[in-house]
C-alpha cells in the first residue's frame, strides 16, 4: 500500500514538473511572438517615414509661391503685382538699343548709328592745336574748328546756318566721328574772343593768332588753311531785325547784315556758346 501511493506522488510530481515547462514554453513563444512584431512594426513604420516624407509639401512650399528666382533664368525680367506677392516673370524679347530701322542704341532715322565726335585736344603750349582729324581746337576758348575754312560756300545766314548742321564726318577731310547736328555757326561773343589777342598785337588781315598764340597768323605757322580777311556769319542774330552779326577777321570787328547777304561760313563745334 505504502508503495503504491509512493509511486502515485512520483507520477503526479513527474505530470507537475512537465506542466511547468510547457507553461513556459508557453510564455517564452508569446514574448518571441511580440517581440517579432513589434520589431516587424518599427520596420514598417521606418519605411512608411521614408516613403511618405518626400511627397509631403514642405514648409517653404508652402509659404512661397515664387518659382527659381530670376538670376537662373538668362533673358527675363521679374514684375511684382499687386496680387498677394506672388512673383510673376516675363521674358521679354528683342534687344535692347534696336530700334525700328535696325541702328543700334543711338542710330539716326536713316537706320546708321551716330558716333560720339572727337573731343577737343590739348597742348598748353600753344593756342591752336591741329588733331589730325581735319579739326583745329582753341585751347583757350574750347572751340573745335574746322581746319579746311573755306570748304563750305558762301552762302546767306539761313543757307548758312543748314550747311553746318548738315556738316558730318568726311566731310572737308573730316575723321573725327561727327554727325549732322553737331556743328554750327560761331556766336557774336565767340568771334570776338577769337579776334582778341590778335587786335591787341595789331593783326591785320586776317587778325588772327599764329599756333602759339604769341605774334599773327600771317607770321605763321598755322594749322588752318584757306583762310581769308573777310567776312564770316555768326549765329547771333539783332533783336526784332532779319539781321544778323558777322565777324570781319580783315580789320577784326563786328559787324551787321541783312540775313540775305551771302558771307562766308566757318564751322564750329564744342565750346561754350
């Protein structure tokens, strides 16, 4: 009897002992288990960050409506309206200094393109300074004259006044760049500084300095040419008359004529009028 029940407590502590370990194999499989899909998780939802994070509008995006600014766009111009700020660009074409006849930025209407004229030049030692452009500058009054004097016609003060308007380069040995429009006629006060220091050293005929400025021209030398003691139009007209001043470089004074009197006509440009 005694062994009988001896061996009935072996066989329940032996069923015991089994059910402890299948309790626990039990739990160790759940905690596997959950483990497994919680790391299955955190991997999907990495992936899902990754995925979704470029397609999700960024914060600049949404705060700018411009588009790449304008610098990286060659050939375009950037207007702001009055529509929220929003930056709007439009690409102009064209070029800019074409006009409608094709000149370039400064062309006349004849479609050419209009050169600035040569500066006066300098030389402190002289008065008159020959440019080798077909111009003479007085250095003492800035005035551009040109060197072939006798190169446009006698004319009355009207025709007169439009022959030097019209006068350009290559024209009377002209290379100094200039265009129609760019000269004119001497004024009375022009004239009368020119003649000046010639009637003070007693030039007659034409009573005009030589380069230096120190004795006559016809002491010489002297970079114009086809000069003449006569009378030559100014641009200065008397007030209320059809008259206007010329100036008599012969006995160096001024006088007065009717604009329909034909003088002769020497160009200036530059200077101070």
């Amino acid at each position: 009897m005694e062994e009988q029940i001896a061996n009935l407590g072996r066989r329940e502590s032996t069923s015991i002992g089994c059910g402890d370990r299948m309790r626990t194999r039990r739990r160790f499989r759940a905690v596997l288990l959950k483990w497994c899909l919680g790391m299955f998780m955190a991997i999907l939802l990495g992936l899902a960050a990754i995925l979704i994070t470029p397609a999700g509008p960024t914060l600049a995006s949404i705060t700018s409506a411009s588009p790449t600014p304008s610098a990286q766009i060659p050939s375009t111009r950037n207007t702001l309206f009055g529509n929220g700020g929003v930056r709007v660009t439009r690409n102009f074409q064209g070029t800019r200094g074409t006009n409608a006849t094709q000149g370039t930025k400064g062309g006349n209407a004849a479609g050419g393109t209009r050169g600035r004229a040569a500066a006066p030049c300098v030389d402190k030692t002289k008065r008159y300074v020959d440019c080798g452009n077909g111009t003479v500058t007085d250095t003492e009054t800035g005035l551009v004259w040109l060197k072939q004097s006798n190169c446009l016609s006698s004319a009355n003060w009207e025709a007169a006044k439009k022959a030097v308007v019209g006068l350009k380069n290559g024209d009377c040995m002209l290379t100094d760049g200039s265009s129609p429009g760019d000269w004119r006629l001497p004024t009375q006060k022009e004239w009368e500084t020119t003649m000046e220091k010639a009637l003070a050293l007693g030039c007659s005929g034409p009573t005009l300095t030589n380069d230096a400025g120190t004795g006559c021209m016809s002491a010489g030398p002297s970079s114009f040419t086809g000069v003449e003691a006569d009378y030559y139009w100014s641009s200065t007209t008397l007030e209320g008359q059809d008259r206007a001043y010329f100036g008599d470089i012969d006995h160096g004074h001024l006088l007065n004529g009717a604009w329909t009197t034909s003088l002769r006509v020497w160009p200036v440009r530059g200077g101070q009028r």
